[in-house]
C-alpha cells in the first residue's frame, strides 16, 4: 500500500467516525442529553438564516432540518468508513456542502470565527480527502498505462538486407 492510500484511509476513517459521532449527537440524547439540547436550540437559530431563504422564502423545520443533517452525516460517515468505491466520493461531496452550509449559517448569525473554526478544519479535511483520492487515482490510471507495452514497432531495412537500395 502507498503512502497515499495509506493517508487516503487513514482521513476517510477519522473523518468517517467524527461525522457518525456527531450525528449521532444530533439525533439522539442517548449520547450527551446536554449537547443534544443545545444542538436542538442551534438548530431552531440556523433555520432562520437557512440558505436561499431570502430568495424561495421557504424555511424549513428546525427538528427536521436536525434530523437530516444527523442523518446525512452518519450515512456519509458510515459510507466513509465501511463502503469501498466511488460511494465514497459522494459522502465526501455531501459533508462538504453539509460544511459550507454551517460555516455561511454561523456567518449569517455573527456568530464569529470561534465558531465557524470546526465546520472550517472539516471543510479543509474533507477537500484534502477529495484531493489526495483524486492523485491516488490519477497515480493508479498512470501506473496501468506505464505497464503496458507498447505495439511492435516496424523495423526498417538495413544496409546489409538489400532490400530495393541502389548498389554504387
């Protein structure tokens, strides 16, 4: 194993786990009863700044924005740990919009920096994720490009053949 597959697992398991444990902490109070109704407060002040509010003027429920950004981010964090293959990428691209979604949510309410930092570091992983599979990809498509042999080149007439060469 390379060292980018190696950095490539080693990001998807860590990154798959924060996000199962986090969602979790979302959906259910078995985990933390305090952080779970504190993520239920901060989610009925997120709704109000949902994005593309100002232009649809639909705002969605708070419980059940919560709930699907719970389970979205425990799918995607099981998809990352778990199932192999381009379903992988896919989780990757939903987290980071799920990222970009609470880094502007915590901009619109002012909220300031010290709270966006988490939503920013985990943006910054999930691009690096995306990133380091795309040259793991790139490296792969090249090294089976690089085995194969290339077709017998036609070999030329020399001197000594003859061929239809004119004698001096």
């Amino acid at each position: 194993m390379k060292m980018g597959s190696v950095a490539l697992t080693v990001l998807s398991m860590t990154i798959g786990f924060f996000f199962i444990f986090v969602g979790t902490l979302k959906l259910t109070p078995s985990v933390n009863t305090e952080v779970y109704k504190e993520m239920r407060r901060s989610f009925i002040r997120n709704a109000k700044v949902f994005p593309f509010v100002k232009q649809t003027g639909w705002k969605p429920n708070p419980h059940v924005y919560r709930k699907v950004i719970g389970t979205l981010e425990v799918v995607c964090g099981v998809t990352l740990v778990v199932i192999p293959g381009p379903l992988k990428d896919i989780a990757n691209v939903f987290l980071l919009m799920v990222m970009l979604n609470d880094i502007y949510t915590h901009y619109a309410l002012q909220e300031g920096l010290d709270r966006m930092t988490p939503a920013i570091v985990f943006l910054l992983l999930l691009a690096c994720r995306l990133v380091i599979h795309i040259q793991v990809k790139s490296r792969d498509r090249r090294t089976v490009f690089d085995k194969q042999k290339p077709f017998p080149e036609r070999a030329e007439p020399t001197e000594s053949s003859g061929g239809d060469k004119k004698q001096q």
